[in-house]
C-alpha cells in the first residue's frame, strides 16, 4: 500500500493512525519520546498486521535528533506516502501574565517548531517523487481563541498557516496538505495538561460524549484515500454537543 510517518504515535491520535494505518496494509513508521511504548506498539503492530514497522526514538523538538535520527533513515523508508505531523501537546491552563514560560517552550517547541524540523526532513523525499500527503494536526483552538488557552491557541493557529504555506510552496510538486482540526477528544491531552492531575483531566468531559482517538484516525485515513486529484485542505471535526473551541453544551 506505501509507507506513513507518524509523529507522537506513542498514545492518542498518533497510536490510532498507526493502528488504523497498518490494518490497511501500510508499512508504518513510528516515531515517540517514550521508547517502551515505541517498541510496545512496533511489537503489536506487526504482530497483529504483518507488516513493516520502523521505531524512531528520538524527540521532535531537538533538530539534532531529527536530523541524526530521522535523516539518516535507509533509503527504501524514504518513499514516504503520508506524513502526519501528530506530536503536539498543551501544557497549563492559565492567564497570559501568570503563564509558565517553560509550558510556553514545550508548546511551541513541540507544536509548532517539531511540525516545522520534521516536514523540512521529509519534504524532499516528497519532492523528488512528485507525490505525497501531509496531514498537520490541528485544532479546534486554531480557529477560536478560548480564555487562558493564549499560547496553545496561538501554536495551532501557527499550525493553521504553516499548513496554508505548505500547501502553496507544494503545488508544483503535487504534494497534497490537509490541516485537520478536532474539537475535544479524550485522549491523554487533558492528562497532560494539567500535569498528571486526573480528576481535572476527567471533568474537562463530563456531560458530553467527546471525539475518541479513532474518531480522528479513521478522518485522517478518510483524507488520504481519496482519488490522487481531490485534495481536502481544511478540515474541522468536533463532538455533536460542541459548536467550537468555546461553545460544548455540557447535559
């Protein structure tokens, strides 16, 4: 079927991707910061698919590691039909004035600087073989900025653009980009956020039924089957009971 690039597939969006991705007889390249469950997955996945998986350890933030790491790759992993640019994450909630520079750093570091190392790795792979489809995780914070939310919703707007400029740099090249932008899923992004704290990570979902990380995988593999000549540029997929970043009518 090809070859996918997967970025923080260690849990979330990224696991279900390489999951959802593999059971349609893709090769997978999997990259996380967590090498257990990096090589958990990389076990699992061809256990259960048969199929090739390539574990890449190494984390998106450090251009170093990106370059030593994913750069040298064997060149038969090169033939990259879809990136996904899944690493990502929020880290604190709070006002501008009282924000954690250091949660700043991660989120920009990660989001927006991690998108930017890996796809300038990947692209000319791409490029030489005129093909090729970029996926950017998003988010619905892209599109609305939400109180306290200030650095992470900045992060993903700056997701929003890259996507638009990649996808006019790109077009003599054929490359396809999709942004896609999911509204609130329960992942381990609430868990994250709040440093651990489960409960507070729990009730960010109570009274609705939020998006599953499959939701999104089965968007983002919808997106890249499509026939060679249909590109989806923008896409934004919420829950039924959230209207955007903000509105979520809690029952």
């Amino acid at each position: 079927m090809g070859i996918v690039l997967i970025t923080g597939a260690t849990a979330g969006f990224g696991e279900a991707c390489a999951t959802t991705y593999a059971g349609k007889g893709f090769d997978v390249i999997i990259t996380g910061r967590r090498k257990e469950r990096l090589d958990a997955l990389q076990t699992r996945l061809t256990q259960e698919f048969g199929i090739n998986v390539l574990a890449l350890n190494f984390d998106v933030r450090k251009e170093d590691e990106v370059k030593a790491v994913l750069g040298t790759i064997p060149e038969e992993w090169r033939k990259i039909d879809v990136l996904v640019n899944n690493a990502g994450l929020a880290a604190g909630l709070s006002t501008i004035d009282e924000g954690n520079t250091d949660d700043w750093d991660a989120m920009i570091d990660t989001n927006v600087k991690g998108l930017l190392y890996v796809s300038r790795t990947v692209i000319p792979w791409m490029r030489s073989r005129t093909m090729g489809h970029i996926i950017n995780i998003g988010s619905t914070a892209a599109k609305l900025v939400y109180a306290k939310g200030n650095v992470y919703c900045a992060t993903k707007a700056a997701v929003d653009a890259i996507s638009q400029g990649m996808r006019i740099d790109l077009l003599p090249y054929r490359i396809k980009v999709t942004a896609i932008h999911p509204g609130a899923a329960e992942t381990e992004f609430s868990l994250v956020r709040f440093k651990g704290d489960e409960d507070k990570a729990k009730d960010v979902y109570k009274g609705f039924i939020p998006l599953t990380a499959q939701d999104v995988a089965d968007v983002v593999y919808y997106c890249t089957s499509l026939p060679p000549h249909v590109c989806i540029n923008d896409l934004v997929m919420t829950p039924l009971q959230q209207a955007n970043a903000y509105y979520i009518d809690k029952k």
